[in-house]
C-alpha cells in the first residue's frame, strides 16, 4: 500500500544534496557574504565572473581581506531560504508519494467485495518553491584593474574578491569620496546632537579627513612609483611634498610644480604642514609650522581650526595633483 512513499524514501535517503535556484539582481549579480563574525559584509560579484573568473579555492573579502572556499560566502539570509526550499522540496516529493499510493489503493479495490480497505490522503498542502530572491542592486560598482572581476558594494571596499589585489587608485577615489561625504556633514549632526556634542563630532572628523587625504596620497604615490621604477620609495617618504616632488622628477621628469603650478603647491604645503600638526602635536600651532608653511594666520600655541571648505579644497588640489601624475607615470 505505501509502495511509492517508500520508494521515494529510499530516493531521498541516497540523495546528497538538493539543487536550489538562486535569482541574480536586476543587473546581474549574486549577493555574497563575509564569513567572518566580525566582519558579514555584504556585496555582490557579477554573475558570469562568480562563475568564469572567481575561483572555488578561495574568495577574498572586499572589505577585511579574509579568505574562504567560495562555497563559504552565501548570506545568511539566503542560507534559510534555501533551507525552506529544501525542506519544501521534500515535503511535495513526500506528498506527491502519499496522493501516488492513495491513487493506487482505490484502483485496486474491488467494488463487490463484503470489505474494502482504502488509503485516502487529507491536508498535506504542497510548498509554492520560488527561487531564493536577490538583494536589491548596490550602488557602487567596480572592476578589478589585475583581474577584471566586477563586483558591487555599499561602503567602502578595499580588496578584490577574485583575486585579493588591494588597488591604491580604487582606495584613493574611495577616501576622497567619503572625505567630501564628511565635510558635508556639519548640518545634519547640528540637527542629530547637541550643540556641543556636534561641534566636537564635526571638528573630529574634518581633522581625521586632512590625515586621511595625506595617507591615501601616499599609498597611491607608493603603488604608482613602485610600478613605474620597479623601486620601493623611502618610508613615508610621499608624506612630504618636497621629497615625493625629487622621486618624480628624477623618476619621469617632472616634479610637482610642473603638473599643477606653484600656487596650488603653495597651498598644498599648508595643508601637508596642517596634517603633521594634527598628527604629531595634537594640532598645536609651533614655529616650525609657520616657517615651513609659510601660513601667518596663527601665532605660536594656537590650535589650527580646520573648516570644511579647506577639507573640499584639499580634497580637490590632491585630486587634482594626482590625476595629473597619473597621466605622467601612465596607466
């Protein structure tokens, strides 16, 4: 009498896996995710090269660098939803065994006998199975300059998923990026905190952006350099103008007041010689600022103010310095 619902068991038992669609985004991505607790960050790799280009050896986090087996980055999200799909999968072959049996039961009876025994199968109402959803598209998109891969994010990301390649080009656009984000942020934090407690929160942040704009700067520099003269600079040596301006004029020809002109370099040289108060004497102004910067609006023991406009401006001038040097070094 259970002659299906046994064989279908039995069919279950030997199986190892159970195939489960995942839907790609609007724009043709998988969603993926950082295995590590700490981490989970969320992105997206473009279908065709999660299946061409991406290898099953290891995947590389865009965010932490962490490295696992490709078959370890599946969402959470998507985790129980192919669990119920799953579970829903079994439970129609199951249902479908039982209805199979009952069918067969009524077949085999015979109608003029003094006692029939049917099976007859109520409720056991089938699971509707959709393929898993995908995320909505992540704004930012990027490709990898090594490898090609292209993958989507929210945030910031760092590393390359396919191959691990951290790109300093990619890195730098991304600070500038969230510098001119955190200079345009005064307004909403005056309406989110405290008078005080914004004014601090914002001073904090323009100050941490003029560091930022230097170290991304300087990593750019360090890769560029590296790749056009098969050296490695000096240590911290692009955190001064005046020594990264002697290793491109050696290097390609031109130093920095050739790319952008004099007065911008002026002006840059303010905002190094800012970056190494705020790093080094917690922003208090000294002689030997006045004398390398050439900036008179402090006196000696004064702390520098960092405003937003300056923070756009440098954004700006490095952006500006960079590009140019860029095309200089080549591609």
């Amino acid at each position: 009498m259970f002659k299906n619902l046994q064989r279908e068991l039995e069919r279950l038992g030997r199986m190892k896996e159970i195939p489960v669609p995942i839907k790609l985004d609007a724009e043709g991505y998988l969603d993926k995710e950082c295995p590590s607790e700490p981490c989970l960050f969320l992105f997206k790799i473009y279908g065709e090269d999660w299946s061409n280009i991406v290898r099953d050896e290891e995947v590389f986090c865009p965010s932490c660098g962490h490295v696992a087996p490709a078959k370890s980055w599946y969402p959470r999200a998507q985790v129980e939803a192919a669990r119920d799909y799953a579970l829903g999968t079994i439970t129609n072959s199951m249902n479908k065994a039982m209805r199979a049996d009952a069918a067969a039961s009524k077949r085999r009876q015979n109608r003029n006998s003094f006692l029939s025994i049917t099976l007859d199968v109520k409720g056991g109402r089938d699971a509707v199975l959709v393929p898993v959803a995908a995320a909505e598209p992540m704004r930012l998109r990027t490709s990898c300059e090594s490898c090609g891969c292209r993958y989507s994010y929210v945030g910031a990301a760092y590393f390359c998923p396919s191959c691990g390649a951290n790109s300093a080009s990619h890195t730098f656009t991304q600070t500038l990026n969230t510098i001119r984000t955190a200079a345009g942020l005064g307004k909403t934090l005056r309406n989110t905190l405290g008078p005080d407690d914004a004014e601090v929160m914002f001073r904090t942040l323009l100050e941490k952006a003029i560091q930022d704009t230097v170290m991304s700067f300087q990593r750019l520099n360090e890769q560029l350099y590296e790749r056009q003269s098969g050296k490695t600079a000096r240590r911290n040596a692009f955190q001064n103008l005046d020594a990264g301006s002697d290793l491109w004029k050696a290097e390609i020809g031109y130093a920095y007041v050739d790319l952008i002109g004099q007065a911008k370099l002026d002006q840059l040289k303010v905002y190094f010689q800012q970056r190494h108060l705020l790093a080094h004497q917690q922003g208090i102004v000294d002689q030997d600022y006045i004398d390398r910067s050439g900036d008179k609006t402090y006196a000696r023991g004064q702390r520098l103010l960092i405003r937003d406009s300056a923070v756009r401006e440098f954004a700006d001038l490095i952006e500006e310095l960079s590009h140019e040097l860029t095309k200089k070094a080549g591609p």
